[in-house]
C-alpha cells in the first residue's frame, strides 16, 4: 500500500507534467514529454512495449439511425466481411400548405428524386429497389435503430433496376440538375399519386394532416449476389423528395408538386449483414463462433452496427513492479495492412470504455480533444492511433479504479452517422504480420520516479 505523502507528490508531478504533454499535442504521440524533462532526468526515461494486449472482434448491437442527415440505400457483396443491405423509412412534407392542384388534375407520374452524396463499392453492378406506402405513423421524437422495422400496405409501388451515378447531373425541363436518383412510382400502378391528387382539402392544408394520411415511404434495397455498393442519399439539400406532375383537364402542359424530404420529417436507415453467412471463413471463427484467439491474427471493424474490437489490458498494473513511474506516453497503434483502396477504411475510430452493466465511458485523455487522443486514419502510414496517457496513469495510481474493457467503434456510437466503411487490421501477434512492429501494440514511455 502506498502512503499518502508519496502518491500525492507522486500525482502532483505527473499531473504537470500530462499538463505539458497536452499542451504540445501535435508533435509525434511517440516523442511528447521527452523534450519537458531535465537532461538530467532523460536518463530515467524508458520504452515498454511488450504490454500484453488481448484484442477481437464481436458483433456490433444495433444502432441507433433515425433523422440522419444522409440515408444509405442498397446491397454489397464484400469477400471478407459478406453481404450488406441498407433500405430506409421516410416521411415527406408539403413544400407549403394549402395546395391547390386546380381544377379537374390528372396525374401524370409521381417520382422518388433522391440527391446523391457518395457511393461506397462498386457502381458498375446493377441494384435493384422496390418501395412501399407505409401504414404505420413515424413519430420524430421517437428513437429509431438499424434493426427496427415498419408496417407497409404491401402494395408494391416501383421494382426498379440501376446503377448509382453519383457524378452525372441529370437533365429537367431541359436543365442539368445536380446528380440524383430518379424512381418511378407510377409506372406499375397510380395508386399512390392518385391518392395525393385527390386528397381532401384538409389533407393539403397542413403537413400535420398530411403525414396521417401519406405516412412515408419504404425504400428497400434487394440483396446483390456479386460486389455491389452502398449510395449515400442527401436527406436534408431539398433536392431528395416525392415530385407529383400533373396537368389540369384538356391543358397540355405539365405542373408538378414537390414533398421535401427535410428536417423535421422522421426517417430512419434499416442494415442486414444477412447473418454473415457470406463472411470469410475466418472472420466467421473468430466474430461468429468467439474464437478469440484469432485476434492474434486479425482484427475487422465494420460501419452500420456491424463489427467493434474488443481492447483488454490484464497485466496492466504489473507495470507498478517498476517501482515509481511517471508515464509520457502510452500509445496503441493499429497497422491497416490492405493497400486496395476499393474497401475505404473509416476516416475516424473511436474508443470507449464499457463497464460491467454494459455503459459506455469516456476515456480522460479523449477530453483533451481528437487531435490529442487520436483515431483519426492515418493515409501515409495505413494506421490508426489512439493515446492512453492519463487512462493508464490513473490505473496505475489508483488501485480501486476499474480496469474496465475498451471497445474500438467504426464511428461514434454517441453519434448518429451511417458511413459505410470496413478496416481489416493486424491483430497483436508480431510474428504474423509481414513487417516486424506493424502488430497490434502498446508502446508505454515512462520516466522513473527519484
């Protein structure tokens, strides 16, 4: 047991020194608080980097997706993580209230137009999508997430067939128009269209009336059998909406309505990874049947509520048979070894510890800001890092603080963001991986205590 006197001397000089560590924040993570010390105190220093670190990868539970500024739509068929679906669920509102849509109307079509953002995959495979009226209320103030479902009438109101485009303006009435998606509600039936043009004059004279009667839309994607891809859709441009054309009795010229797909309408993004039954066979050892063991070898993160590592650090307070240390730097790297930029890896990870109960924390050294904790992608060197100065400190100082498990997310579970990405890391055994010291590692500079 330490005494009083001596941890708080202890904690007070790491806490300065952590102090000028954060301050000098952009400078290498593996060199900050060397330069602080004292030539003198230089000779103390010292690099650890044979911590043992217990790493895999386990399904990821679902997410949550509602009101999310884009929406993914369509399937992917990845060699090494399987296939991937993403549908979505939307209201539309009036662009005004009070529509008149003249006297004896007959429609003409009605069409989905969503605006594209990006396409994660392969464009050149045709995706198929089909939509359905929705017969169940979307409430905004209501939390939606990636595995959820919602009632539909079942009538099929478009079967399509496309490729994504995300690059090609599209010409209107003449005019290029930014790049988007154009499906068809009407060429199978005019059911829907025709129940928007002959609404009752209260239905159109507010969205609040609008939405009971024209519950949304769902737009499901159907699964590819060969690569593929993920379209992420503008849900917020004004661009992305429900367009009713029309014209009025014997007149030619055609009229149209838009419905907006913007904020507030409730919306939310539906993922299938389909079981992973088309996942590799190694990913399916150690994700789906808990070989853990295969972290050694490889670890997989995945977007969408698919797949987080799990982090465990079981010796971590071994490190106190030193004697009295202060820590510089405790820094975990992950080496990405794939060179293919078909499979683009997340811009930015992030890390949380889990307690027992299963809630999340943050950790003390992501207060300080990303660019001190790390996690952003790094392109030059294909690897991720992330800091756990201060985390570890206080596990060493504080011996009833719990050693609780990190997890390594794709993106912020605090967030709502649907990005599709995937990474395949090295796992921690420094012998499988095809450079030395490009292994899962924890690399710890401490300066001992005089």
């Amino acid at each position: 047991m330490r005494s009083l006197p001596k941890l708080l001397i202890r904690s007070i000089w790491i806490s300065l020194l952590i102090g000028f560590i954060v301050l000098s924040c952009k400078k290498d993570p593996y060199e900050l608080g060397l330069d602080l010390l004292p030539p003198s105190d230089t000779l103390y220093v010292s690099l650890f980097d044979t911590v043992t670190v217990q790493a895999y990868s386990v399904l990821e539970d679902s997410i949550r997706t509602d009101e999310l500024s884009s929406l993914v739509l369509g399937s992917i068929l990845d060699p090494v993580f399987g296939k991937t679906t993403a549908s979505f669920y939307s209201q539309f509102f009036l662009y005004s209230e009070q529509i008149d849509f003249g006297v004896d109307p007959h429609l003409d079509s009605l069409v989905l137009v969503l605006s594209y953002t990006s396409v994660y995959g392969d464009t050149n495979t045709l995706q198929q999508v089909r939509v359905f009226e929705l017969s169940e209320d979307l409430l905004v103030d209501t939390s939606y997430y990636s595995n959820q479902i919602a009632g539909t009438y079942g009538i099929e109101l478009a079967n399509m067939t496309y490729l994504p485009r995300p690059h090609d303006s599209v010409i209107i009435y003449g005019e290029p128009v930014a790049p988007h998606l154009r499906i068809n509600l009407s060429n199978q039936t005019n059911y829907l269209g025709n129940k928007i043009l002959f609404a009752p004059d209260n239905i159109m004279s507010s969205n609040a009336e609008f939405i009971k009667f024209m519950k949304g839309l769902y737009v499901e994607a159907i699964p590819v059998n060969s690569r593929g891809a993920l379209t992420s859709f503008n849900a917020s441009d004004g661009l992305s909406k429900l367009v009713l054309y029309f014209h009025n009795g014997s007149q030619g010229d055609s009229l149209h309505v838009d419905f907006p797909l913007i904020d507030p309408s409730a919306r939310f993004n539906t993922f299938n990874h389909h079981g992973y039954l088309d996942a590799s066979p190694e990913f399916k050892q150690q994700v789906l049947y808990n070989d853990t063991n295969l972290g050694k070898n490889h670890l997989y993160l995945q977007t969408m509520g698919g797949v987080k590592i799990k982090i465990r650090l079981p010796y971590i307070r071994s490190l106190d048979s030193l004697g009295s240390i202060a820590i510089n730097s405790a820094i975990l790297r992950f080496k990405n070894p794939e060179a293919d930029t078909t499979w683009e890896p997340p811009p930015q990870l992030a890390m949380f510890k889990v307690d027992t109960a299963g809630k999340l924390g943050v950790l003390i050294d992501e207060l300080d800001g990303t660019e001190y904790f790390g996690g952003t992608y790094n392109k030059e060197d294909r690897a991720y890092w992330f800091r756990l100065t201060r985390h570890i400190q206080r596990l060493l100082v504080n011996d009833t603080l719990k050693n609780y498990d990190l997890y390594i997310f794709s993106s912020s579970p605090l967030e709502r963001v649907a990005r599709p990405n995937r990474v395949i890391l090295n796992g921690t055994d420094p012998f499988y991986s095809a450079s030395p010291g490009d292994n899962l590692k924890l690399t710890i500079t401490y300066t001992r205590m005089q």
